[in-house]
C-alpha cells in the first residue's frame, strides 16, 4: 500500500485563483493540511493588517496568501526543479508544507498585536507545527520527524540550504507571492513583474536557488517593484496612524486590567495575553473577527480613552500626520508632549512618533543575496552585474511621522495654546 | 456662500479601486456619508456571503462594492448624461447618493440571517436613511426631504422614472459593478463585458437609460457574463452547503434560547432577533465578525447540534451534497428524513434540500426590459433585436439538491441502513 | 547517435509572445521549420487579411499565429496528454509540425486572392509540404514519409483520428488561439473564453479530444466568444467593403492583361495568376507586400478602373454600404445595376452584394462536434448538455449587404438619377 | 456658419485601440487628417523596424502609434487641462493635429535608411505639411499659416512653450505611448506604468506641463520602465543585426547603381535616393512593403553581395554578435577586417561594427527635464526629488557588439585561418 507521503488525490483539485489563475492540488498531505481548523484559521486574518482601511480592495487574508506561496513552491519544484541534478526530489514534500504553512503563526493585526503583547508569530507558527493540533497531526503521519523538519525549514535551520533559500531569501516565493498578490487587490500598478520568467529561469545551486543572467532584467523589475509597494503601500501614512491607534486600543485595555477596571463585558479572549499567561489555544483562538467584536463593544465602554480609541479605529477616524524631522523631533517632540498634557490630551495615547525605512535590497548587509548564474558557470551577486540594482542597492529613505487627533486638537478653546500646537505640528 | 448640497471637496479625493481603477470623490456631501459609522459598517459585511468558503478570493465587502456603484454612477451622470436634453442635472446628488447607499441595510450572511429571523434588508435600508443615523444627518444637511428621496430611488418609488432605471434595471449600474468586481475577486474568467463601451452607449430617454444599436453586443456580451456569473460563482452547490449550515446554527441558537438553554456566555447581540424586538440600533451593531465570534464561542457549548453545526461553519467542513430531481424528490426525501431520524441524525438540522433557478433576462416578466435605441429613434425591447438574447432569454435552468453530513453517515455502524441512505443520496 | 527526430536544442529556445506569454521550442525539427524560407514568408501575410483597415491593431501575421497554435498544441501534448493510456506519444512530432505549418499555403489576402484566381490555399499547404521547398527538406530529414503524415493531418485523412481532432474540430488549437490573438490585436473583449481551464480538462478518448464536464462552462464562453468574433470582427462590414475591392483589382488587372492592355510596368508576379500557369516558386514568391507595391504602381496607371480601385483600397477609400433584404434583392439590384450604367458607373466592379452567416456551432451538420466526457465516462454532444449552446446551435444570422461609392454618386450631376439611386440604396 | 476648425462630427467615431481601448474623435479636421493619404501611408511603415524579427508581436505600425498619441493628447487637453487658468484651450487644436502628424515624415525602417541617404524624417514632416499633400490641403482651411504653425509644435520653435512641452519633453504624449504600445505588442512586462494616473497629475505651468508630488513614484516607474525597455527592446542586438544587413542592402545597390550595374529590373522608387534627387512625391511612394518587394527581387540578382544580404534580411538569416570591449576594439577589429578581406569576405559589407548607450533620463543635459510641482507650488526637478531617479540620472550603459555571418566563417575551409577568426570572435 502507498505511503502516506506518497498518496495522491483520486483526482486534482483546483482552487481558482485570481492572481495565479489557479492552485493545484495532488498531494493527500497538502489537501488534509488545508483541511485542519489550524489552517482554516487563517481565513480570518487579513494579510495586510490594516492596509484594507486605506486601500479598500485589500480586504484578502493570510489563506489566500498561502495556497499561493504553496502554489508557486508547486511550480519550482514539480515544473523546474524536477529531474535537475543538484535538486533531490525527496526535499519535496517538506518544503511543499513550510510553503503552506509559513504564516500559521500569525495574529490578528500581527505587528501591533505582536509589539502590545510582545509575541512572536514565528515562535507561533513553531508551536502550532509541534504541539497538539490538526496540523501537527496531519504532519506526524508523514513521519514522527516531518513536524520538526517543516519547522526547521521555515525557521531556516534545516541542513539543506538550498531548500531554506526557496522559502526565505530575498527572492523566494513568499516575497513573490505577497507582492503580486498586494498589488492585486490594492490595484495598485507596481508590484508588477514577470513571475513566469523569473521561475523560469530559477537554478537549483549547490546552497541557492539562483538566476540566470538572461533572466537578471525580471529581477531588476521585480526589485523594483518591492521598493514602489514598501513605499506606497507597505508604509503607507494613513495604515500606519490606523496600527498606532490599534496598538494604543490594546495597551489601554491591558493597563485598564491590570488596573482591575470593571469591565462591562469580561474580555475574555484578552486576559490571557494581558496576564502573560498564554496557552497554545488562547493564541489559535484569536482572530481579527474578535478583535473587531470587543473593539465594538468597547465602544460603549465607561472608559474614555479605550471608548474613543475603539470608535475611532472601527469607524476609521484616524490620527491625522506630520513629518518629523531628525534634527528638531527630540525637543519639537518633547514640546508637544507637555502642551497635550497641558490641554487634557493624554500623550500616552494620543501623539505617536513612528519612522520606517525600506527594507531594500542591501547585499552587504543580507545572508542571502541574489545570486546570478553567469554564462560561464560562475556566480555573480545581482548589484556586481545590474547597474540600476547597484545604483539603487542600499539607499536608504527614512519617513518620520507624528500622528495625532487633529479633530480634538483644532475644537481645543484656548487659542494661544490651538496655535501654539498647531505650529508645531507645521500645519499653521 | 455656497449650499452644502453644491459644495466640493478642495482637491478631488481619490481611492485606488482594482476594479475601476479610481474611484473619484468631489462632492462633500458624497466624501461625508463615506466616513459615516454606517457606511462604514459595510466594511465588515462581505459582498458574496459565504461563497469566500469556495473561492477563497472573494473575500470583498459591500463597502468595496458600494463604491464601485457610485463610481459607475458618477461616470454615467457626469461623463455621459451631463448636458443632454433628457436629462436634469439637479437629479446628480440624489442618485449618486442612492448608489452609494443602496446597499446599506444589508446584514451579515445577508440571505440567511434576513431568512432565519424574517428580516429586509431593504426595509433597513430605509430605516438607515430616515431613522436617527450619521448618514440621515449628512442626508438632512441637503434638504429636510433628501433622507426620503434617496430613499425612494432605492424603493424604487421615485417620480422620475428614468432615475429610477439607473439603479433598479435589468442592466443598472448596481449589476454591472457586482458582476466585474464578483469576477475579479474569485477570478473567474466570466463576468468581463465591455462596460467602458455600455456606459458610452447609455442615453436617457424618457423614463429609461437606453442603449444605443451600436452598443448592443457589448449588452449580449453581458447577459452572457451574468448567466455564466450565476451558474459558476452565485448558485455554487458548496457556497450553498454552508448557507444552509449558517442558516441552521442561527435557527438553532434562536431555539435553545426560545427554549429557555443556558448559554455558557449570554448571546447579547443575537437576542432582539431572537425575541424578534430589534431596534435600528440593534441590527447596525451587528457584522460578521460578531457572528464569527459567537460561532467560535458556541464551538464549545453544551448542545451538541449547536457545537457541531459551528464547527462545521468555522472549520470549513460542510455539507456533501446529491442532485434531487423533481419526480420523485417528495418520496426520496421523506424517506431519507425517516431514515435520518431512525439512525439519530436530527433531519431538521442536517438534511437539507434547496433549490435556485437562473435569474436570467426575462424581458416578458419585468418591469424594466433591455431597450434598445434603433437608429430611427425608436426603441425595440433587447430580445426583439438579438438572436442570441432571443435564444437563451427565459430558458430556465432549475437546480436541486440536497445537502448533508456525509462523514456522519458514513460513519454509522448499521450497515445496512448506512448502505440503504447512501443508495437513496445516490452514493451507492 | 540520437536520431534527427529526437534531437533538443542544447537549450530551450523562448519566444515572448503577446498571447501566450512564451512560445517554447526543445525540439530541433521545430526550430529548423521555423527558419525555413517558407515559413518566414508568413509574416509577410496578415492574420486577417484586410480587417486591418477597420481595426487598426490588427496588423499581425499568419506567422505570429502559426506559432500561438504550435504552442497550445505543444501544451496539450506535453502537458496534458503526455503518459495518459489513449495517447500515443509516437505521434507527437507529427502533430506539432501540422500545428505549426498548418497555414503555410496561404496566400496574400487569402480569400479574395483565393476567390479571383480559383485557388485553395490547402493544395498550396501540401504542395510546399511535399514539393522542392526548404520545408519539405526538413520533414524529410525525419522520414521519407514524414512530409506526408504531416499533409496528412492538416487535411484530414491521418489514420490517428485522435491526431486529426486536435487540429480540426469544432474546438481545435487554431481556432483556440486564431480567436483570442484576434480579439487580443483587435482589442475588442469578445474572445476571451478561459484557455487554460479548456486545455486542463481536455482528454484523449478514442477518436476525440473529448472534454470533461466540469470544463463545461468555459465551453460555453468560447462558443460564445466565437460568435462574437465572428459577428463583430470577421464579418465588419467595412472590411467586407474593402476586400471587395480588392476582388475587382485583381478582376481588373486580370482582364487587362488579358485584353493585352500595355501596363506601365509590367505585372511580372502576377503573370502566372492571370493566365493560370502558376508553379509552386510563383505562389510563395507572392505576399502582401508585392500586392501593396503593385498596388500602389496601378494608381498611376491608365486605365481609370484599375487606378481608382488601388487608389481607394490603398488609401483606405471604401464603398459604403446599404442592407439588402432577401426579399426584394433581385428586383432592385437589379434596378441598381441598370441605373449605375446609365449613369456611366460600370456596376461589375462598382456595385456589389455579399451575404455572411455565421459560422456557429451546429452539432448536425459537422463531423466533429464537441462531446462532454461525462462524470459516468459516456460522452455526450455538448448542445444536449447545455441548454444555452442549445438555445443557440443552429441559429443562422444572415447578413446581406450592399456595396457602392457612395462618393461618386453623391457627385452626380444628374438629380433625379442621383435620387432614384439613394433611395433605391435606401439612404433618401 | 460655423467654421471649419470648430466643425464637429455629427456622431463622435471611435476606433478600437488594444492600448487605449478607445481613440475618440470628434472634429472633423482631425477625422479628415486620418483620410489623407499621406497618414494612410503610416500603416505602410512599422513602428518598430526590424524588431518584429525579434519579437514577433511588434508587426504594428506608425499608424496605430499615431492615433495614440492624438488620443493621449486629446485626454489631456479635453478632460485635464481644459478650464485650468493656465491653459489657453484656442492651442486645442494645434497641439491635437502636431500630436496626430509628428511621425509623418518617417521613411521605411526609418533609422537605416535616414542612415544610408543621409536623410532626416523630421524635415520630412515638415514638408508633407507646407508641401502640396492632402495634409496641408486639410490643414490649410483652418487657416493660411496653421500648417506651419503645426509644423512649429512639431519642430519646438512654437512661441507657446507649454505647448511644446506636452509633445517633446522627456514625458511627453509620444512616449508615453510608445512605451506602453511596445510594450502591449512585444509581451514584455516592462513597459506598464500608471498612464491614468501620470495624466491625471498633469497640470499646466507656465512652459511646462509639471507633475504633482503626489503623482512622482507613477513617474519613477514610468522612469524605469523606459530604462527596461531599451535594455529589453529597443536596442536588442539581433534587431542591431537585422538594422546591419539592411543597412548593407541599401549601401550595396547604392553603390551597384553608381557603378552602373545593371539591375535585372530597374529599381526605380530608389533611383531618387541614389542619385539624391528626391521629390517629396518620391519620398512619400516610399514604404516598407516596396523594400521588401525589392529586397525579394533582388534575391534573384547576379550581384552575389546583394543576393546573399537580402536572402539574409528577408528569411532571417541574420548576423550572430559578439561583445566588442572598448579597450582593444581598434585593434581587434582592424585585425579582423583584414583577416575577413584575406578569406574572401568582404568586411565592408560582413563585418559591424555598432553600440548603443541607453538614452536614460539626465536632467542636466537635457532643456526639458521633469519637473515636480511641490505642494507649496513651488517646481522642483524630479532626481532632487526622487531618490531612485537621483540614482540611476545619468548613469550609462554602453553595450559594444560586432556582428558576421558565422555560418560563412564556419564553412571557411582554411582552418587555421578559421580558428584565428573565432578566436578573435570570442568564439574559441
């Protein structure tokens, strides 16, 4: 009789997809992984946080993003990798599943959630692979190793090289995955490039997964693309003002706890995360669908501050932003602190400094640079040969914003003191 | 000083919509009721209702629909209609209103919550624009009448006919956006037609929109997207597996509740639908997050049709389905209710039989047909000018089928009842 | 040493092909064809002949398509077909090379050409398959007999009906790719029909490409798609009106010469057309470019017939045109001829009736309908599965047509003749 | 009455464009310019040259790129500029008719011809529209100096310099289409940026038509993609070699005409090149489809150069490249013309050398860099700006390639000699 590794569905199933037309699925293994309530999880946790709230298409979740990792580790391995030399088919199946499973650890609004809680989804998705769940279940049958095998690959510790670099270099499929995916249901122009040559042109390599030079103009574009979506959507002001007040909704309702405040409703999802006392189904309970339920319903809270937080993340009336430069934000900032307390806006809560800096493509500074496989067999890193990658490599473009409630600020009565703050944050 | 009414935005505001690529937003009026709590509920109200559990793609909500209308009525009323003899331009603000709104009373799982607890969404719908609401006070701001006339062009009941027919016909600008959008999120390759050139074709005329001859197989095109729309995506036998599900963990709740069961947490949002004693208030709190909530929250109560059915919705694990043909569908199905009720499978919660039939263009049976403006200046119904209209309008295409736990039943002990069931579902 | 037949390129050769996204070539036969001096000849031959003058994207070559079909048939076998039991991979190279050379014996403008000179552009695919052509050198380079199994499938008489299907049926590679490269260069959105799902779910089954039921659907749309295209584009009748003309250029030129008529410069590539003496060298040495160069030489010529003929066709001139009904199109074309010659307008190369009907999907009338693989493995003719091919199969639109200069009548000094003549045009 | 230059069409007529989806036209001087046989000729001339032997979508002509960019034009100035202060909407029709004419004057495969009789297209333009054409005939009951007012635009000497500015400056309407149309054509996945988007930013300022900030990263990938694409496309070296051999071809009968060769039969539409005596009625009889009749006859030649250049060119037998360093390039390649001449092959005609260096965005060297409209109103140059385009502004690519038929020198009999030469090659 087959082996489980080894048993294929009576028939492939087909999920539509509009971004990879659609995903193929062959493998027992990968059908009953989907299956697991673990998995299915996912459905409720949108793939770009808070992104929805600027740009209203992006309302797709982290289910959606990985049957298409899954589906373009699919096509490396079973359409260009297959047969190859330096690639062992038998690196397939665990490297079909951290595919799929990459992103099992993820909560909801992952960063803010993450930050507030001081969580790690990485150390999540570990958990869930390893500990009492369908996943873990589904997995054991392959083999009592497989769970840990799937966890090193995607915790990049697995022996094989050649199959981390698939799922985490700076061009594997996940990152391939997401762009196209973000700028989908964004509908923004960038995040476009040529997928089918860049897999096309894939080259398993001793520890790489590496590029031929003719295909090294896809790359280009495809860095390209990264840097447009890192500055037009990934950091986009309005989100982030979005996550801040997220963040402060979850710290004001922890430090409300904490402070043993009547709750007229007993958070209970939350308690476990606010007492730091977090069991591994606490954390696969959660999703994004509670977060909104309790967010609603804190909007009828006695609580001022949580009350007007919730109400203005679920009705999005967001924090308003400046620029912050480098030179003055220490005393500008400072400055601002004392006049919002001065005037009854808790600072704490309401003024928010944050800065991102694209993660652009640094060869120096990464273990996994892009590799190119030049005509004559050597390997060449992707800025040595393309100029545009060299030019652009390492740039660095730092954005400093302040966010605060411009509503409350401009119906503040003294005047002297309404200017005052508003000249400081450079909108008089 | 200008009137709210005519007042504009600054500088034209802007959403990146993937499917319009631009929405475009310059009336203050239109910006205002956007930001509306309301308006804004429609973002955790899905636009395909449970059919995400089968094309993982369609994970858009009405309000990503919503302003997809409005566009396409803006473009219709500002690009097209704007200066023609037939058309009255102080008509503008209360039909793009009525496009941004139209769908405002929907609830979550529209159908199978309106269903369960004898709800209108459109009723609602009313009820939002007239009752004591965020979007009634912009409304109001226009003229104390404004609320009632938006509300009378979604009823259907206004005096001018002909603003009536942009929303409510058989090819208004509420279809042509569901059928793009509904397409470009599941990724169906149907639902494309030519809108670009419809909305160039589109002309008032008397108490219709009507569409030029020259236009007309961009129309035929989109008859066809819509049939194959129903077909593929609308009526698919999964999407309705879970409806049904859905429908009965509701019904299910109101009867434990009816029946005085002690729920381990009190369902608060679900009791005025269960004691039918909802007011305005009531039924805007409710979205689909807090149905995922409860559901997850009933996951782990006492009664186990309730736990079941919750997690079969929640975890994706629905309902196997069997055709029914009308003959002998009566017999069958009685049978098959005995059968299930003599083996302990409660027929009420877990045999279902449903049926839907193709809403295709019926030129005979509808107020509103497809006219189409001859070059002579007459108008000839659609169907009397294409032969391929002719051909398919009023064909009928009725499908029925039953659902139920096949897992349960397969796992029954008595085999020869469990032989003689799955003989009856045609499984044997 | 590996054989002729079996030989690969050291690497694979890609073409970036606007419909197809690549055109792949391994085989070493293919890439020699490619490069034979007949099969380059074809891109000097328009895909659709004179539709360029109407839609002015549609100026791509038999060439671009012949490699679109040779590619979607390279996907079926290798892709689809490859190591299923009803499939004989031995036949794989016959049927890639009939894909690829399929259209080889087309001459410039296929059809007036064909029309004005009785010739068959399939006599001319054989004859260059099987005559002294670098072609043919080729093919023999895989058997003595290969030349002719190739001629074999392209006309239909191959042994293999499986073979023949794919290349000839109601739902072949060439018209799969002919209709969405059409549609893609035109740029109307008609012709978009879901290939990849069609080619996914296509089987080999005895003497059919067969497909299954769950593909049904995107069946549908292409037999729509089709009808479509035909209607829209291939049936224009502006392009009609212009391959009208260029029937009388030809007509003309033939009679002159035959009358002995002095040219300017002699005609010396169409010699052997008029007087019928054509060899294999004079047929492929003519394409379109020789057509535009002698056309434009004949605008200098003597005869006014022949000038003002090239004059419009290449200056883009046409004849309006009227519709003719079946009724009464005897009576007055007749009329017309009469009136046209009294007003010294020679009615044989200026008055001209043309009927298209539509070439739709018609399940009696053809060898090779399209039969649904069913989920209980009997096959079934797509009209008696779906009720909307149903609905259209067989449905005939006749479309009949009047051509005339609509310039040099309206010139007319004489007014009542002027007069009689519009309205006997039906535009008075 | 109303005027000439104000008469619009009765209906609008639209042309389906695969790009632009529609062209509209509404004035009637604008549809009588499209009848004129001297833009009719444009469909005689391909838009690409050689490079549809390279990728073979790219069959499509100056014509359709024509009308694009008049329809590009039309959508700024109709729906962008009309109504803003700074725009004078009398330069409407000016700048619609230069945007429709500016390529009129290109001759067939415009760079190598212009190359070998030293010709300019630009003075061409110019006089097709003060010559005695149709053109200026249309353009002349506008008013007495409108052709050269037309021809100004086209020219830059036009006093409006905002005018100027929108059809030559480094984003301008013509590139703008031709970036995105190749890109359509060929199937490459460079060449897409945000058109909608760049248009919509657009704003007139004083000379120049200046982009809002909020529109500069559209502007960075309209920057990257024209990078892409003539790395990718327009300098792709096997079109360089097609360019060569044709560029041979017009030297080689060039000179055999001086020499009195006697030609088989008389090459007539060159004889006013050869002998630089052209009339612009010479000039405009001149298309690609009369070079590739010639080329054809002349494969027939007794000549063995021109026979063996236009079999190559016109069955695509083209010359093989290698890299040419600029360090030894002198030496090298005087050695290899005289090794060439020593084995009988005549280096003038079989050895190229050529490089191309990418005509990347300078701001410094350049009068019409882009210009960024702050929101303080204030204008800043985009690479101060744009720290992308600060980084790639300037750079240079050199690509050094020279070109010789392989198969001749693979044949050589003397294989030392051979040898040498390969090695020389970078072949060994």
């Amino acid at each position: 009789m087959v082996q489980y590794k080894d048993q294929k569905l009576h028939e492939e199933k087909v999920f539509k997809d509009p971004v990879h037309s659609y995903v193929h699925v062959r493998d027992q293994v990968i059908w009953d992984l989907i299956s697991t309530r673990e998995f299915q999880r996912l459905r409720r946790i949108r793939q770009l946080g808070t992104t929805f709230l600027v740009f209203h298409g992006a309302e797709h979740t982290r289910f959606n993003h990985s049957l298409g990792v899954y589906e373009l580790m699919r096509r490396v391995v079973d359409d260009r990798f297959q047969g190859r030399d330096e690639w062992d088919d038998n690196e397939r199946l665990v490297v079909l599943c951290a595919a799929l499973l990459h992103d099992l650890g993820h909560g909801p609004f992952s960063h803010a959630f993450e930050n507030v809680f001081q969580l790690d989804h990485e150390q999540y998705t570990r958990a869930i692979l390893l500990g009492d769940t369908e996943v873990n279940a589904v997995l054991r049958k392959v083999s009592e190793d497989f769970p840990l095998k799937v966890s090193q690959v995607i915790e990049k510790t697995y022996p094989n090289r050649l199959v981390v670099s698939l799922i985490s270099s700076q061009i594997d499929v996940d990152r391939m995955d997401y762009l196209q995916r973000d700028a989908f249901y964004t509908g923004v122009t960038y995040g476009h490039f040529d997928l089918e040559r860049i897999l096309r042109v894939l080259r398993p390599y001793k520890e790489h997964a590496v590029i031929k030079l003719s295909g090294m103009h896809a790359v280009e574009d495809y860095i390209m693309s990264r840097y447009q979506m890192y500055l037009q959507v990934y950091f986009h002001p309005v989100s982030r003002s979005a996550e801040a007040i997220l963040n402060h909704i979850l710290q004001r309702a922890k430090h409300l706890y904490m402070s043993n405040y009547d709750f007229d409703i007993e958070p209970r999802p939350f308690v476990p995360f606010f007492t730091n006392n977090i069991t591994l189904e606490d954390y696969i309970c959660l999703d994004e669908s509670i977060l909104f339920t309790y967010f609603q319903l804190w909007m009828n809270e006695r609580d001022e501050v949580l009350r007007d937080l919730c109400t203005r993340f679920v009705n999005r009336r967001l924090f308003k932003y400046s620029n912050l430069n480098s030179e003055d934000d220490v005393e500008r900032y400072g400055k601002l602190q004392q006049l919002f307390a001065q005037v009854g806006i808790d600072p704490m809560y309401y003024l928010v400094a944050d800065s991102t800096s694209d993660d652009f493509y640094r060869p120096a500074s990464t273990k996994n640079p892009i590799m190119i496989l030049m005509p004559d067999g050597t390997l060449q890193e992707l800025s040595t040969v393309s100029p545009i990658v060299d030019a652009v490599a390492g740039k660095m473009k730092v954005d400093r914003k302040i966010y605060y409630p411009l509503d409350v600020i401009e119906a503040l009565e003294d005047e002297a003191l309404r200017d005052e703050i508003l000249t400081l944050l450079h909108r008089k």
